[in-house]
C-alpha cells in the first residue's frame, strides 16, 4: 500500500475527520519521480476541541506512529469543525528553496 493510502487510513480511523485531505507534494522538491517523501495533510475533527496546535500535531504523530519514518516531511494543517468553516481551506506550500530545484 502507498505511503499517502496509509496516512489517509490511520488518520481516518484514529480521528474521524470532517475533513481530511492528503497530498502527495514530492513533486515539489528535488526528489526522484513517483517518491513519496513530503506530504501535506488537512484534518478538520472534534477531536482538537480545546487542543492546541502543538497538542494537535503530537496527536497526529501518535496516530502516524512508525509510518512516520516512511517520508521525509509532513506538513499539518489541523482545525476544529468551527475553525476551518471560518478559513476553508489550508495555506498554500511554499516553493521549495533547496534541493536544486
């Protein structure tokens, strides 16, 4: 199973998400074609009531657990349902500034 499939089932299961976008952006990077190293993930889910962002990401990584070692780079982009009906959408990812690219 791809490593974006993985992330999309454990994060489905541990946190049943309003919303839950995965992208694959090794693209981005200077990496080989197809890699999946640098992902960036969108979860909205009542389960970060009253949680701050850095409580949030620890629980992400928990759920992640070995997987996490599988890539390179994981952006997180978590909110509350009231939170993301106020932004709709994730930050765009910068350009990436290394790599040759």
């Amino acid at each position: 199973m791809k490593i974006q499939a993985q992330i999309e089932q454990k994060i489905s299961s541990d946190f049943e998400p309003q919303f839950l976008e995965v992208l694959n952006e090794s693209y981005m990077h200077n990496v080989p074609e197809g890699s999946e190293s640098h992902f960036k993930v969108t979860l909205v889910s009542d389960k970060f009531e009253g949680k701050r962002s850095v409580a949030r990401h620890q629980m992400v990584y928990k759920a992640l657990g070995n997987l996490m070692d599988s890539f390179h780079a994981l952006a997180l982009h978590t909110y509350t349902p009231s939170e993301y009906q106020e932004v709709q959408s994730a930050p765009s990812s910068p350009q990436c500034m290394g790599g040759g690219k």
